[in-house]
C-alpha cells in the first residue's frame, strides 16, 4: 500500500512569489492535515480537509490556504512569500470513520520550502 | 483544549544504555496517545500508539510506552539505544474536535553516543 506522497520535495522560491504544494493520501484515507515544522516554532497545525470541505484550521494567516479534490489529493497554496515561510511542510492523512476516534495520521516525508 | 508538553529537549545518552523520553499531556476528554520519530530531512513515522486497553504500549524498534492516567503521562523508553536510534522524538495527542487533528509537543532530540 503506498504511503503519503508529497511533491515536490524541495523548493526554492523568493520572497512575494506564491508557491503551491501537493499531497497525495493513502488510498481510502479521506482526511488531509498540513503542519509548518520550524526549528523555533516545532510543529504546528495549519489546516485539514475531509471530503473536499476544510474542517478545521490553525492559527495562520489567510496567505495560506488550501483545497481538497474529489480524490481526496490535497493541495496547499502560500501567496506572497516572506523569509519565515521557510520550513518544511507536512502532509498527513488519516482514515477518519464517522464515530469512530481509532485514529492516527500517516505522515509524508515533506516539501522543504525555502524562501530567498 | 489538549496540550502536550515534552519535559526535555534534548537528551543525551551512550549507546547500550537505556533512555526515558518523557510527556505529560491535559486533556478533557478521552485521550489517544502517540509517538512519533522524525529521521533528519524525513517526515514522521509512528513508534507507537495508545487508544486503549493495557497501559503498556510495545512498538517499533524496541520502544515501548506507558500510559498513566493519574500523572497524565506517557513516557517512551528503550532498555538498550543504538546510535542508529538518534533522531527527534514527538509525543502528540489526537484532537476530533471540530474536525481531526494531531497535536504534537515541541519534540525530544535523542543523541546517542558511542
């Protein structure tokens, strides 16, 4: 069974331009998550998609922004690229069953993202 | 809300020797628990889980976890480390509120040495 895929793996970008990035789930898996990992801010939350609809978000501004297709892929857009948007960034799926809490979230290896 | 607090940032340790990684975690509802692994430039890969039953989680590599609910922890150990074993440790919560999400702690990075 293929694990998340994320592409592309690394990036470098400058500062104001936007970038967009991809995120294939597990198969069946309809939940998608994105964290932004910093060495000074550790993980943290930015948004996560289930059958199509954004369900949730964290605390970022609305540079950032996300979709989800039919598919379940996932795509996450930052406009207008600053330095501190440098980081990796993760993709995570999860098999989320309706009333079912048995959950964890299967993690691709992430696009290093690099503004200049 | 959850949290997840991890006590240490950085724990050195010989190779051979046994490592406690230690969490606490508050949370208001029922709690499943993970630890995660993060090799460099890598994302992260599940050590270990708990969702319920027995309190003593086995998982890979040797690792194992012990849920305690009266402390509101969840300790990662390993009795003998190798240095293949360095890497960052997180210890997170999953969170359905309005949604799915996991919550992770600020990591723990295990440096073994030889």
């Amino acid at each position: 069974k293929a694990g998340v895929t994320q592409t592309p793996r690394y990036l470098i970008k400058t500062r104001g331009q936007q970038v967009t990035l991809s995120c294939s789930p597990i198969s069946g898996h309809r939940s998608v998550s994105w964290y932004q990992q910093t060495p000074g801010q550790g993980l943290q939350f930015l948004f996560e998609y289930f059958s199509e609809t954004q369900r949730n978000k964290g605390n970022f501004p609305g540079r950032f922004s996300g979709r989800q297709f039919s598919n379940s892929r996932s795509e996450m857009n930052v406009s207008t690229l600053e330095l501190g948007d440098s980081a990796l960034y993760l993709c995570a799926s999860s098999l989320v069953v309706i009333g079912n809490r048995n959950t964890e979230a299967f993690f691709g290896q992430g696009t290093r993202l690099t503004v200049v | 809300a959850q949290s997840v607090t991890q006590l240490d940032s950085q724990v050195p340790v010989f190779e051979e020797a046994p490592v406690e990684l230690r969490c606490n975690y508050s949370s208001s509802v029922s709690v499943y628990l993970f630890w995660y692994v993060q090799y460099p430039n890598q994302g992260l890969q599940l050590l270990l889980k708990y969702l319920s039953g027995s309190t003593l989680v086995k998982g890979i590599n040797g690792f194992e976890a012990e849920f305690n609910k009266s402390q509101t922890s969840f300790h990662l150990r390993k009795p003998s480390v190798h240095i293949s074993d360095t890497a960052e440790y997180f210890c997170a919560v999953s969170d359905h509120a309005g949604g799915f999400k996991t919550i992770f702690g600020a990591g723990t990075r295990l440096f073994v040495k030889a």
